[in-house]
C-alpha cells in the first residue's frame, strides 16, 4: 500500500508533503499487529498538521538542500531515521546555508574532533559516515569526497561477550515458554543476528535437511547453517510461539535475558556466544567467519576474544615449571630418601 511498508520490525508510514527540496517528510513505525485503519489514520493526521507548516525553500547547492534531496533517495532504507538524525546534526554543526561544494575536510574533522571530546569512536565514526554516503550518494561514489580524507577514530576493541551456549540454554530453559524465550534459543544455537531472525520466513527453514537459510541484515549474501540438535529444539519452540516477523525488539529482551539468566547478557552476546563456542572447538576463523556472516577474517576475531584454545592453556600452564628442572619420578625420589 502506498505509504506504508513492511520492516524487519513490523511496519513503517510515511507522509511527504510538497515537491523537491521543499518537501517535508514523517515517519513512523508500527507493531507487526497494528492495522492498515491505525496506520491510515496517523498518516491523514500527519498529513494535516505538515501542510500548515511553510518552510522557506532552501536555496539549491547549500547543506539543508542536498540533506533533503539525499533523504527522499534513501527513504527505504533499514537506518533511515538514524541517518537523517545524524545529518541534522552536521546541518546544525556546519550550518544550514553553508553551500556544500565549500565545505573542506578541514571543517568536517574539526566538529568530528569536537564530537569525540563527549561521544564515543563507534558514534562519532557513524556520523562521519552518514555524510560521507550522502556525498557519494549526490554526486557519485567517484567524485571528490572531503569526508574521505578525514579518517576514522580507532574505536576500542570490544571485550570478550561470549558465554558457553550449554550454560545459557540450561538458564533459559528454566523460564516459561514465551516468545522472548524461543527467539533467545535460537539465537544462541545458530548466531544469527536479531534483524535477521526477524526477517526470517518460514520457507528459510528445512528441519528435515537440518539446515538454515539466513537472510543477512547488512546488505551482504544469504548463507546456509546447519543446524544441531539443540537448534531444531529452538526451532521448533520458535515455530509453537509464532514469532516469525514478531521477535521482541532489543530493549525489552535485553531485560528479559538479563531478568531470567542473572548474567549480564546482551541479546547480541547470543551470537557472540555462538562464535565463541565455534573456536574453543578448533574450527578454522573463515568457516566460523562464513557461518556468522562476516565480511572480514578481523571481525570474526573480534567476536572470538573470550575462547582461550587448549594449546594456549597448555602453553600458559608450562609457565609454572622452572626452565631446566625435569620433573623428578616418585621412584627417584623414594631412593634418594
């Protein structure tokens, strides 16, 4: 229906009022349960309340201009409210007239200087690229880019997240079934990532053949997972609850996983339990990398910090013994006595 579109998270309605640069646009999201009436109505109410506003049209070429014209290219887009938040604040921090053919690396890595006194390197880095895909959005992926030649902040690396998935299932299984519950299971037992399983569809499941198709949620290839016992237990638990495109959204299952298991537990550290999991088993980082949906090997490393291998274990545990000393037999030791 016109206006209206499915999401991983349900539905989203949208209202655009005028042409061009001087369009206005509102969006918002709905439950999976809600219904077309519910939906038609907000965007008729809407609709009323942005034709009484009369912006002044942005003069062509400035920052406010291309950020409008860039947005009505990117309305379908998973991020979209994030990305037009992002770059309201860039039109706040450079200003709204300034003509965006002026604007040099120089300004930009100042206000992304002046962002990382208070915010982290993982934001102030997401920021930087909303107005890097916005230049190369407008005017090409070739084309000057000031955005480019100001380089990223090295954010920290992540600290081990991953749990034995044995433990956790042992946990969860002691909490009603629920919908929050199945969608946690098979999170665990098949590292996916929530978008993921919340644009999973029913066809993407084999339990004969045991196995997965995972629909990524980053833009990169579908991959196949084979599925282990405990997998076709959560998926079957997941099936019986109808969660397909209703999986809770990350705030209120974070609650629930941290409620039920006592551990501080993110949902996503589900996933990163199922990695872990992968490599204290010697399995090679691309195979680990290929289950996971990893563009690089280095990601894959980042979500394997917590497994400490046995040749590790062993190599640490040799730390104890004296160099040059041989460990003396009980037979030895009895006939020296």
């Amino acid at each position: 229906m016109k206006g209206i579109r499915r999401t991983p998270y349900g539905w989203r309605a949208y209202v655009s009022v005028g042409t061009g640069t001087n369009a206005i646009q509102r969006h918002k999201r709905f439950k999976a349960s809600s219904t077309q009436k519910q939906m038609q109505d907000w965007r008729a109410e809407t609709r009323v309340a942005l034709k009484k506003i009369r912006p002044s049209t942005p003069e062509a070429g400035t920052l406010r201009a291309d950020v409008d014209r860039y947005l009505l290219l990117v309305t379908s887009m998973p991020t979209y409210a994030q990305r037009a938040e992002h770059l309201e604040l860039w039109i706040e921090a450079l200003g709204a007239n300034t003509v965006r053919s002026e604007i040099t690396a120089e300004h930009i890595g100042a206000v992304l200087q002046d962002w990382r006194r208070t915010y982290s390197a993982a934001t102030c880095n997401k920021r930087r690229t909303a107005l890097m895909h916005l230049w190369s959005k407008l005017d090409g992926k070739g084309a000057s880019n000031p955005v480019r030649d100001v380089p990223k902040f090295r954010a920290a690396d992540p600290l081990p997240r991953g749990r034995d998935p044995h433990l956790v299932d042992a946990l969860l299984k002691k909490a009603p079934r629920c919908r929050s519950r199945a969608c946690c299971r098979v999170l665990l037992w098949t590292g996916m990532r929530p978008d993921e399983l919340q644009r999973a569809e029913k066809d993407d499941l084999d339990l004969k053949q045991r196995l997965v198709i995972i629909r990524t949620a980053k833009g990169g290839r579908a991959r196949m997972v084979p599925l282990t016992s405990q997998a076709i237990s959560a998926w079957r638990e997941f099936m019986a609850a109808k969660a397909w495109q209703d999986v809770p959204k990350a705030a209120p299952l974070n609650r629930w996983l941290k409620k039920i298991t006592g551990l501080e537990l993110r949902v996503y550290d589900l996933r990163h339990s199922y990695g872990t999991a992968l490599a204290l088993r010697q399995t090679r980082l691309d195979v680990i990398g290929a289950l996971m949906g990893h563009s690089t090997l280095e990601l894959t490393k980042r979500y394997t910090l917590a497994a400490v291998t046995p040749d590790a274990a062993a190599a640490t545990g040799r730390l104890s013994e004296k160099l040059g000393r041989k460990p003396v037999s009980r037979d030895k030791a009895k006939k020296s006595s």
